[in-house]
C-alpha cells in the first residue's frame, strides 16, 4: 500500500489507497473520502471546516498520485 505524506500549505496530509477505488485524505483533524473514478477523485464527504483552496489542492494530489493512467 502506497502512503504519501506532502503539505499543502501549513496543513500536513498523510493520502492511502484503502481498496481499488477509495482513497483515504488523513488531515490533523480530519479523514476525507475519495473515491477515484475514470482517473479523476471526488471526494465522497467534505468537512465544513475545510478550507476550499486545501480540498481543490487535496482533489488534484490524489487525481494525480492514484487517478492518472501510466503509459507504459
């Protein structure tokens, strides 16, 4: 199982794949679902107290990471 751990800003994010499709975002605080479909994340719930910029931030990390087709 592949871990990333990066920071968005002052935030620290540990981002695992938990099954095929669903990946988990571990924030301080806070774990948010996505679920990776066709190669793009959404993420499944959204805390209120998340700030917009960190979510499309987090969203783009883990299309990246897990969603993109390699060529091989």
């Amino acid at each position: 199982m592949r871990v990333i751990r990066l920071k968005l800003g002052n935030v620290g994010v540990s981002i695992k794949k938990s099954s095929k499709d669903l990946v988990i975002a571990q924030l301080k605080n806070d774990q948010i679902p996505f679920i990776v479909k066709e190669g793009v994340a959404e993420p499944l719930s959204v805390p209120p107290t998340l700030d917009n910029q960190l979510l499309m931030h987090l969203t783009w990390a883990i299309t990246h990471y897990f969603g993109c087709k390699k060529n091989d």
